[in-house]
C-alpha cells in the first residue's frame, strides 16, 4: 500500500519507511523512474546515483561532475591504508568482499574522507606543489570552471591558495579540497536543492559516499590483481616493528591487590 | 629481483606487487594511461573499471555493458538482505561506511553473488514468469544482441530458457543467469582476453565485484535516505522470533563430568 | 631511534611500534608475561585482557569484574540489530568471520556502546523498573560492592537513582549505566591506574571494547544457530516498509539545467 | 508465544527461529539457565560459550579447555594480517570496531582458521622445531592428557608427529593443528555430543569461531595500543612495492573494438 488506505481498513503501521527505489510493481523504479527510462533517458551511472541518493533529476553538468569524481578517486595505488589492507586480506586467502571491507573500514577522518569535516584541511599536500600540480585538481577546476552556473567556493578557495603559496609552495588546494568545495558549489548553486537540503547532504556524509563508491572500483581491482599474481600470505617484517618494553617496565602500583 | 636491478647496484626484492595504478610520478596512472588521458579519451567509468581490474582497454561495448550492468544492479529495494543489514546499522546510529560493510558483508552465493557460482542457477523466479518479463533482463537481452559481437552463450540460455518456460513459465533467465551469460560472452569474444584469462576472471569473481561496485550505490543511497529520515533504533519485533526451547530439553548424556 | 642501537650499527627506525605481545622469543610474552606462566599463575581469560590492554597486572577482583562483564553482555536474545544482521547475513548463507562483522558494524553509540559516550545515558529502561528489576544490574552491584576497595561512582550513581526512580519507576539504573560507573571506579581505585590513565583508557573506548567481546560469543553464537537450523535467505516482508514517494512528488527546482 | 498456541487461535508464523538465549521473561536465559544461575552455577566464560554455542553444559574440563583456547589464540604479536590491518585502520583514524572488523577480515585459510579445513595442515612449522618446541602446543598437550577422558586423535597426531619429524626437525604438529585435534577429541569423547552433531559443529566452523573470540582480545589490544601512542597514518614504503608495467605491454588484441 502506498497511498492512503482504502475507507475502513487499518493498515499495521510499517516498521520502515524508504524512499530510494521501488521493486514491487511490473518494473523496478529508480526513485519514481522506471528502470527501462534510466536507459532510454541515458542518464548514466551519475543519474543513479543522482535518483538514488538526491531522489530527483539533476542537470547534466552535475551528473557528469559525480561521474568525474568516481573516475578521478578510483584508486590512487598500494600504498595508501585502505589498498594496502584489501591487499593484506586478499593474501590471507579472503574473498572479493572480504577483502574490500576490510579495505573500506580505513577511510575516514585521515584517509579519504577528510573533507567531510572540515574545508579547513583542503590546503597543503606532501609532494605536489606549485610547480608540481597535481593533474587531478586541474582536470576537475577547469570541467567547474566552464561547466557549473557558479563556483563561488571554488573562487574563495583558489583565493585562499593564492594566499599560502605565497608563503609555501606546497600550501596548494589539494584534491580532497578541490572535489569537496566543488560539491558544495554543485549543491548550492545547481537550483535542485534547497540551502538546508545541500548543508544536510553535506554534514551527512555524501562527500565521503562519492570517495567509498569510487574507490571500492581500486580496492576490488588490488583484490583481483593479488588472486591472479597468487600472492601469498604476507607477514610484516619482524624488524619494521619495535616492541617497546619500556613502556610495561614502569613500576604500577597494586595499592590493594585481593 | 624482479627487475634488472642497475650495474652494482643491490635492489631490495620487494614485499608487493601491484600492476593496476601508478601514483609515483608527475601524473596518476591507471594501468599505463594517464589520468589526464582518462578525460581526454572520455574512456568513462566503464573504461576506468576495464583498466584497473583488466589492466587493458575494451571495446566501446564492453565498457558500455560494464556501465549498464552497475546501473541495473544498482538497487533492488530495502527489503533485501544486504539493503535491511545497511538500514539497521543505519539505524544504530553508525557511520557510512560500518552501514556500507554490514550490507556488502550480505552479498555471497544466495544474494548477489549466485552468478558467480554456476550458470545452472540463472534459470527460475519467484515473481517474475514469461507473461511477467523482468524488464530489466529484456535491456540486457536487448543490448547485448545489438551490440556484442559474439553472443554463443546468451543464445544457449534463451534456447534453455524455452524449453523451461514450456513446462512451467516462471522458469526464465533470470536477471543474475542474464548479466552473467553476456558477461562471459563478453570475456570470450571481445578479443581482448585468452581463453585462460577470461575463465580466471570468471573463476576468481569479477562478476560479484561488479554487483558489489553497483549495489554499493543503493547501500550507500539506504544509508543517507535513513539519516535523513531520522529512523531510531530498530528492534526486531519479539512475535516474529520463536524461541525454540526444545531442541534443548533434549537429554543430553553427560557420560564423564569431571 | 627508539633504541639504542649497538656502537657502530644503524638501525632502520621502525615504522610500527607495539606494546602488548611479542613472539619472537623461544615464548610467546603477554605484555612481558610469559605465555606459561599465563596458566602457571592462573590468571584467566580477565587477567589476559588486563596484560593485553592495560599492560599490567590488575588485582584479581578486578579481572573476575572483566569476566563478569564478558559473561553478562555476551548475549541478548535475537531482536537487536547485531544479531539481527548476524542472523540474515548468516541467512544469507554467509561465513562466520563476514556474518560477525556484519553484526558487530552495527554497536556503536545507540546499541552497546551507549556507556562510551555519557554517563548520563545510564539512566532509564523500556521495561524494567523499580519492581521489575534487571537481574544484571543486581549481580553487578552485589559483586562491587562486595569486592571493590571503593565504588564511589556507583554509590553516587545509586543516589541519583532514588531520586529519578521517586519520579518514574523506570528510571532506574540500567545495566549500561551500572557496567559503565562500576568500570570507571575500577580504573580510579584498582590503585593501577594514574587517573590520567584512567581517563584516557575511559575516552578511547575500552569499555566498548569489553562489550564487543562479550557479545561477540553471542553473535557467533547466533550464526552457528542459524547454520545448524539451515535457515533459508531472509527478505523482510514487503508490507513492513513503507515506500513514501510523497517525498519524491514535491516540485523539484531545475533552475539551470545543462 | 513459546507454547503451542491457546486452542482456536492461529499464530502468525515466525519468521525467525532461535535457541541460544532469551530476554524476554523477568531473568535473561542463556540456553535455557538464568543468568543468576550462571553465576551462581560460576560455569565461567568456558560455560557461557558451551550454553550459546552448543546449547548444553559441558564438562568442567570442557569449559577449562575452551578457555585455554581462548587465552592462546587471545595474541600472536602485531606481524600477522590481521593484527596489522587493525593496526592500520586505528592509525588511519577509525574506531574500535571498524579496526577490529577490518583485521577479523583477514581470518580465514592462510591465517587464524587452517585447521578448519583440514586437519592435514597441522602438520609443519617454519621457525618452531623439535628442538625449539612451541610452548603453546605443549601447554595444550599437558593438559589435554590430564584431563580428557580420551584422546585417540591427539594420540594419532602425536604418532604422525614422530613419523614426520624424523625426516625433518620442523615437521612437527603446530599449534592449531593441536588444538584441532583435541577440540575434535572434545567433541567425539565427552559424552555431550552424538558423533553427527559433533561432525556438524566441525563442518560449521566452530573451531574458527574460537580463534575469532580469542584473537578479537589481541586486535582490541592492538587498537587501544595505538591509540594510546597517537600512531599517525601510515602510509606503506614506495620502494616495497613493484609496480610491474611489464604485464600490461604485452600486445592485447582488440579484434573487434566498436
Ligand atoms: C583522492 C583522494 C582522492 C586522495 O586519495 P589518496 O591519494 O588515496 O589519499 P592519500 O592516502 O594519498 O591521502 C592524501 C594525502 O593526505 C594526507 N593526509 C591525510 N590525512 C592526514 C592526516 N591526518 N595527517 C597528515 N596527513 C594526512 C596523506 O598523507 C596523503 O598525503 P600524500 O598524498 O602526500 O600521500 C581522496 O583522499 C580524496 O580526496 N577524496 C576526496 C573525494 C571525496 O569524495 N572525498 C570524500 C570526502 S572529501
Ligand atoms: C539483480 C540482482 C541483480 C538481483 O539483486 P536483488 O534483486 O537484490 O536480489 P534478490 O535478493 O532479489 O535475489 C534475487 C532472487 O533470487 C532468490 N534467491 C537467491 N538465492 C537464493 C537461494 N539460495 N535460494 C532461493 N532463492 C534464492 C531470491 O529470493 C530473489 O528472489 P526474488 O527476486 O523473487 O525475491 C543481483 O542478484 C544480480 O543478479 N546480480 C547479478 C549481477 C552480478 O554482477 N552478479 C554478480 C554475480 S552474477
Ligand atoms: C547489556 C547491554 C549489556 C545491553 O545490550 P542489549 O540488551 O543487547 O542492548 P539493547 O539493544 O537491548 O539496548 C539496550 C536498551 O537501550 C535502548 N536504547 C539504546 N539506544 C537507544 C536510543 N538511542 N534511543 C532509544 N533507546 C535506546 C534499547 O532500546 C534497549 O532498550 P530495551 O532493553 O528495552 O530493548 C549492552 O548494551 C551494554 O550495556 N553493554 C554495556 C557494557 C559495555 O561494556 N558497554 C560498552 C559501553 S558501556
Ligand atoms: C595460534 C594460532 C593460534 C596461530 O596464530 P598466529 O600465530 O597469529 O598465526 P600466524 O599468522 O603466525 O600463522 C601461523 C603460521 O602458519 C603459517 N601459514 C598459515 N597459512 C599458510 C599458508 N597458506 N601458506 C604458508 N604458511 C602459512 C604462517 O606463515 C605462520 O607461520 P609462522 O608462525 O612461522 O609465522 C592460530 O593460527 C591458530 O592456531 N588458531 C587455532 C585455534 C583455532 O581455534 N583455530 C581455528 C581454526 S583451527
């Protein structure tokens, strides 16, 4: 039932509510359009994402700047902690899933999410500088810059830029920075949401979604590439691993042992 | 040593091996194609997913049906295992990604993943019968048959299918038997893999790596769609779980207590 | 350099430092307990976590306090989200280890770790009350009080009980709260523990951690039930979840669409 | 409703079933004993695991060995999968139960769980040998033959053992091959199992369900561990992973590109 319940019928209150998708009828819908439109109306994997988690048609720059963020944080190597321990499970012998959860639990606050929290931390990176820019965060300026109907946080940030690299060449907007003020560029300004709708969507985490959706591509493909090298077990080397007695020879007090 | 290390000079063998992405140098590649050139080919997600898990790139079809099947795996409504474990953690308060993994962690041989295991199953539905089509097993079908050059096993399906169909009409291909039968298709006559790496692709689970990636979506999309509900708590209703307590009244002999 | 190395020797530093095991002698060590003398000196599973968390020795009304609690959260029946995701995961025909996690990714702030946050949630209970009490809460309190050289916490936490229990009968101490307060006066009066030790040990989630193990018996317990009972996928009941698009129906702005 | 409903009334069928606990009366049951009685009956964590696991209380000697299990599976240093993968999760800024989960990930064939599968892998050490025997194995030899009213499996083990050994010093049974065989010799020899349901607890992975327990002790350690040493990200070596270009430029036939 989902419309008002016929005259005289009490219908059990449903224990949940959800309003992504629909599967009961003849076709399967997409927040109100029909799987066979998806198709026909080619509104591509960054109109899903779009239906399914903003529920409503956005314009095609917006879909198109989605898409360009999945393809832009599909992976980023083997070293970061979220490859490394899909790499580490999958020679432990685990499964496809297993092996991209174990991988997926790492990002956050420090890995990958970091503009969740705060624009603050978009400035500054370890090895890009001004004179080595990262590639990333041109290809995603110059797609905003000549495609969304504004861009006023891009500008501020660009601004802020200006300022400390002045100071350090190092101080650039990095990419998590550049995605992230974009993003909100797209939710203020797109005309599709609402201002308190686009601060929700921000403080609820999407950002972080767009990087988990794009980065399960990398840490699914370090998985296959394990299994088809037939890597073994790994164990890290016993000499990268300093085992601190001292901490423990401290005299502790046993005031009142029993 | 994998390499030959320069004249004199010692390389330490490394612990990994990774050929999927390369984040050293001046630009972030994805299997030997720079980031840059990503865009610049519009080589899309479909084109990113080929490159990280296959390391080569595929025809514009391949990449197309790669696409098409993320976006029809998308989501399959709340009422699914994984989708229902996504929402209660949801619900328990959690974060994105713990939400993200509880549902992944669902996905196997029952839900999602059956394809994987034998082509046998991809025949019979609970719903869906001949006179009630699953539209999007009809896109597939479509696509595919316009698109692919070669389409041995699709066909050998729907020549099974109709036989099935003749003796009771909800024994049709269904959805998962579909995208796994044109996926192997795919893998055999694109040109671009030996028959030895098509079946390891099959046989290590590229295919639920490909619902895992599209469903992710959905999860993801559950898990803000409650957020933004702001749903409590759930608790299983108590009349829905019968607590058997006979299976322990059983005697159980307890031959030698110490 | 966290050591000091041996004249003329450069030691790489080490990129991981660990405190709490090392097997890498002729014996296994326990926070620089000999693994044999771990069940020479019979100190349990209580004292193996107070070697491996705290690194010392804890008085043994302390580590029976430890199993106590393991003991007393190591299961609540079926209806709360952990072992419901445990049990469809499991349903789902999933291994143990994913169909576990799958229910542990759920604890957090509204289910198990309530105590974590705030003391000030151990009030209050759906059920229990002044005459129907939680036989957990009287265990606890008669073993702290019993065997505890103070309970300061608890004493103050049974005060504020009269009062709110003078006001509603529910409101009454529950066995988070009781868990929490009597946990916290272990680590500031085992004599152990400085009281910035204790803070720290209190703010980085330990006591959720004793609730993970502890209900980790219970989870794995509800798999292996699940599994010997051969129970078939779960797919929640379509008329439990209402599908709202309503939400969807509101008129969506497209001010700029491309 | 756990009786045989009232005459004339139909109970909705339930959608679960469960035998491990119930908190639904005044006092919570795990299988079937009160809480209180738990205590009173002081069965121990041994005893809890033996009432939510298999429903039945099991000799003392039983519950002791369980314990044991736990106690020596609790930590094996911070080197193996998964204590690193949690090691490296609580460095990349998550919680406790995003690290714990991503380390319990990595369990399974290659680390944790081998005698599971077979007990032919118990068999061989690479660094324990006759002469630099592991403790931990005779630990569970010493009190195994002490206590358990039988031991055909450990006795076979222990002559295979002998055959082994004398052709190479390192072939000798390791510690989870030990432990298999005495919980197999638990099963078959207590009186408390029929030999179908002791085989069926094998099958299901019960063993593995103990090591899970036991090391989810370590990896909570591992945890707190870092946290308490504010470990920053960790970001593995460049120089320790080969990224191989070599198995990308062989030539990839693309016979029909679209
Ligand atoms: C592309 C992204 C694309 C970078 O991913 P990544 O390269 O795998 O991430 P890294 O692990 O290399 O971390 C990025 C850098 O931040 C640094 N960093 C992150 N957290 C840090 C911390 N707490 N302290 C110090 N440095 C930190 C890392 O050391 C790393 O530096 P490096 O690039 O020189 O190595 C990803 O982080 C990202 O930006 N995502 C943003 C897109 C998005 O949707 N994000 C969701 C929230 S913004
Ligand atoms: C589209 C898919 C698209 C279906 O997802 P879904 O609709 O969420 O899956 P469902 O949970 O509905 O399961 C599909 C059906 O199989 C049934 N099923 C699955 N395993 C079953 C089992 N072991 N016993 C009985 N029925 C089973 C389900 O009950 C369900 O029936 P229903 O559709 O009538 O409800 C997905 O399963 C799929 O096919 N993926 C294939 C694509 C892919 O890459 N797969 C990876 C391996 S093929
Ligand atoms: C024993 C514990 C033992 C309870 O576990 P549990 O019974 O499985 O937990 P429940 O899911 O039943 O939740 C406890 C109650 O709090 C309620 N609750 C929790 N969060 C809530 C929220 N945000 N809003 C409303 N109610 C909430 C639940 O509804 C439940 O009520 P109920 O008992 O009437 O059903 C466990 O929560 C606990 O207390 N652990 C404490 C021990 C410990 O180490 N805790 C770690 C941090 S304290
Ligand atoms: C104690 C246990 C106790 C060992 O844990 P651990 O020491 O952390 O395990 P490790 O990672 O060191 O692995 C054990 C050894 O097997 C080796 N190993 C495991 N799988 C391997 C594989 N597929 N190929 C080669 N070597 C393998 C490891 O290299 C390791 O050798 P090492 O000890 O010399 O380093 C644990 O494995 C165990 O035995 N559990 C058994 C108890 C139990 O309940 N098991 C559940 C199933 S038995």
């Amino acid at each position: 039932e989902r419309e008002p319940p016929e005259l005289g019928l009490i219908r059990k209150p449903a224990a949940f509510i959800s309003i992504i998708s629909d599967e009961r009828g003849q076709e399967l819908m997409y927040a109100g359009l029909r799987i066979s439109d998806v198709f026909k109306e080619n509104i591509g994997i960054g109109g899903v994402v779009s239906r399914l988690w903003f529920k409503r048609r956005l314009p095609a720059y917006a879909t198109k700047f989605i898409e360009m963020v999945l393809m832009l944080t599909a992976d980023h190597g083997s070293a970061v902690s979220g490859a490394m321990n899909s790499i580490v499970a999958t020679r432990a012998g685990k499964d496809l899933i297993s092996s991209l959860c174990s991988g997926l639990l790492t990002i956050g606050s420090r890995f990958g999410g970091a503009l969740d929290e705060a624009a603050a931390i978009g400035i500054g990176h370890k090895i890009k500088s001004v004179n080595n820019a990262d590639l990333r965060v041109e290809l995603i300026k110059e797609f905003v810059i000549k495609n969304f109907p504004n861009h006023t946080l891009l500008d501020y940030a660009l601004a802020v830029e200006k300022v400390t690299t002045a100071k350090k060449d190092t101080l650039i907007l990095n990419v998590d920075g550049c995605i992230a003020v974009c993003f909100v560029d797209l939710l203020h300004d797109s005309g599709a949401f609402s201002r308190d709708e686009a601060d929700e969507y921000i403080k609820i985490g999407t950002l972080n979604g767009l990087f988990v959706c794009g980065r399960s591509i990398g840490f699914i493909g370090h998985h296959l590439d394990q299994k088809r090298l037939r890597a073994p077990l790994y164990r890290h080397p016993a000499d990268d691993i300093f085992i601190n007695m001292q901490d423990m020879s401290q005299p502790r007090v046993l005031a009142k042992p029993a």
